[in-house]
C-alpha cells in the first residue's frame, strides 16, 4: 500500500430539484477526479436536490419560526400558500438508499474504480434524512450516514428526521485498510462530532457541506483535525455557499482550498505518517480522562428567547 492516498472534493453549484441536471454535473467531475488519481471523492450535501432556500411569497428567505435568525422572516406554514407546494418537493426528490439515482453513483463508483461519499435528501421507510451515501469501487452501498445536528431553523432540513450514531466504515484503499467517517455540515460546528468519530476510530472524516464558510469555520475544521489527529475534508457548494472547500491534514495544516466557484479540488494525505503521529502525540485519545467528562454527555435545555 502507498502511505499516501488522494482525496477529491467536488464543489459544484445546483439546481433546486434538478437530479438529473445535478448528477451530470457530478458524473463529469467524478470522471474526471478519477482520471487525474482519486481515490476517495466526495460530494457536497444534498447535492442530488442541492440544498434550496426557502423563500415566501414576497420573495424573502424564510426559517422556522421560533428560531430567529437574522436576515430571515419567520415562516407560517398556515399561512404561507407556497410552503406546501416546496416542502411536496423535498419528499417527491427524496432517495432511497436502493433508489435509480442512489443506483446510479454507485454504477459510477465502480466505474471508477473509487469510494465515493454522496449526500443526499435521504427517503427510509417513509422517514426524510439529510444523508451521506457511501459506495464502494465494487459499486456496493457500504453505509449510509444520516447527520446527527440538523438544521432545524431551515425549512426544507427541518423536514429530515436526525440521525443518532458516529459510524466508522473500515475500507481497502490502495490496497490497505484506511477507516473513514463522515459528518455532515452543521456536525462540525459541535467538537463532539468529530470527537466522537476518531474514539470510534476514524482517521479520515470526509464532510459534505452546504453553508457559509468564512475564516473562522476554515480554522475551525483546521482544529477539528488538529485535537483529534484526523486528516478531515470538506466538499461545500459553489456559489450561494462560499465554496472553500477544504482538505486539512492530522496536523490541521491547509494540503488543499477550493475558491468560491465550481472546482474540482484534490490533496494528498499521508497515512503512515498520521498512525505515527497517533503513537506519540498528546491528542486524539492518549491522555484524555473521559470519567471527568460527565456534563458533556448530560442533556440541556437550550435557551431560546
């Protein structure tokens, strides 16, 4: 096995509900990621239906409305003629994990000869997810991740149920085993998410995203690999979202940053090198005390005004 294996973040923009216009754009840059030595390729979030704002009839974003948000206008789903049509959207667009176009990114997958991490508006059981799908280069659907932090001040996530487990996925890359996890968006914002997937043993974290990401969240993903010695990378939205896709090594260093407009963005993370940082650093879990970490795992009333 190489120590180094190359990751591909694919940050494209979208068409509200658009599959077949949002997946062809994705088959393109998957091809391509291939072509040029991927490996392991990852897509934004929901980005087979992209992640659509909702807006009212006048034309302004909306949010749920006991969640103030600055910018956007409260929604009243009683009232707003709109909301219905838009939420029968979401459910209509929604995948099944064996679903034609879920079937589709895995045909792709072995096409390719790589993994592939899509998300995805996820439909199980009669129950909407805001899911990442992850396939493998047979073409076989290994695991499905459905994100634990979802939006809930967002109309069309706050149809998704949330998800409640950090699943590790062991795979053979490159012919080696590389254990991959995966958090989507919001998850980021909360160290436990990321805390969690390296206890569970995950040494890469791949992150499909759709948000705005500034400085501050680029450092933020910076320390989420430093604290836990985890290569972490993120596969945002183009335009309306910022882009700044991102892949940071266990160090937290920068390996490569998208811009904020459609781009194919690659990197290298050397494994070896993270498994012998893990032997000697003072992160990750070598001196944590987690019988002291009783609050953490209490639960909180939020404080909401």
């Amino acid at each position: 096995m190489s120590s180094t294996l190359r990751l591909a973040m694919i940050q494209q923009s979208y068409t509200a509900f658009d599959r077949d216009g949002n997946i062809s754009k994705a088959e393109e840059a998957i091809r391509k990621a291939a072509a040029d030595g991927a490996q392991i390729v990852c897509l934004p979030e929901m980005f087979l239906t992209g992640y659509p704002m909702y807006r009212g009839q006048d034309g302004k974003p909306r949010r749920v409305s006991n969640i103030p948000i600055d910018g956007f206008q409260p929604l009243d789903e009683a009232t707003d003629k709109q909301w219905g049509a838009f939420a029968k959207s979401v459910r209509d667009t929604a995948e099944r994990s064996d679903g034609p176009y879920a079937r589709r990114l895995a045909e792709l997958a072995e096409e390719c000869g790589v993994h592939l991490v899509a998300g995805v508006c996820e439909s199980h059981d009669g129950t909407l997810y805001n899911s990442a799908l992850l396939f493998g280069p047979d073409g076989r659907h290994i695991g499905t991740y459905r994100k634990v932090h979802v939006c809930r001040w967002w109309p069309a996530e706050n149809l998704c149920q949330d998800g409640d487990d950090w699943r590790v996925w062991p795979v053979m890359v490159g012919g080696g085993l590389v254990r991959i996890g995966i958090m989507i968006c919001c998850d980021r914002e909360y160290p436990e998410s990321a805390r969690a997937l390296m206890l569970n043993g995950a040494e890469i974290i791949l992150v499909p995203n759709a948000g705005g990401i500034n400085e501050r969240r680029i450092a933020q993903v910076q320390i989420r690999a430093f604290e836990n010695a985890v290569a972490i990378a993120m596969a945002n939205h183009a335009e309306g979202y910022d882009g700044n896709s991102v892949i940071v090594d266990f160090n937290g260093d920068i390996v490569a940053r998208a811009g904020k407009n459609e781009e194919l963005l690659a990197g290298r993370i050397d494994f070896s090198a993270l498994r012998e940082k893990r032997s000697r650093c003072l992160w990750a879990d070598r001196f944590r005390r987690p019988h002291t970490y009783s609050t953490l795992s209490a639960v909180h009333q939020p404080q909401i005004p």
